[in-house]
C-alpha cells in the first residue's frame, strides 16, 4: 500500500480522512450515484492513463488526479505532502 511507505504521516492523514468522511452525509436506499466531483477525478484518472500510455486506468491514475482536484482529499493529500 502506498501510505505505508509514507512513515510519519500515514496515521494523521488517515484520522483526518476518518475525520472528513464521517462528516459526510450517509445514503440509506434510494439510487447511489457518484459526485461530479468524483466523476472529475474519474475522467482526469483516465486523462492520466493516456498521457502514460497505459492501457488501463489504475489505482496510481486516480491517486494523481486525487492530488490535483479541488476536493477535500485532494486538500487533504496536498497538505500532508
């Protein structure tokens, strides 16, 4: 996993991702949709890919374009390096 190669950080980026996602509203039944925000990632994940060649869009595709939203995780990610 990629956050266990970052030592110091990994606890407090991941309480403070705890943190944001229990803030977050729940969804109980009903139709589950994605946000435009996460849809965004989602394409610039795939933006990513092909700018590397790569056949497929993988976890590495969607950390990058994770950094660079506008995103609260986004946020988060920049903030602890």
């Amino acid at each position: 996993m990629l956050l266990q190669r970052v030592k110091g950080v990994r606890e407090q980026l991941l309480s403070e991702a705890e943190s944001q996602l229990k803030g977050q509203p729940k969804v109980k039944g009903g139709e589950q949709y994605l946000s435009s925000t996460m849809a965004q990632v989602l394409r610039d994940a795939a933006q990513h890919a092909t700018a590397l060649r790569d056949e497929y869009v993988s976890t590495e595709h969607v950390f990058l374009a994770l950094v660079g939203s506008q995103s609260p995780v986004g946020e988060l990610l920049r903030r602890h390096g």
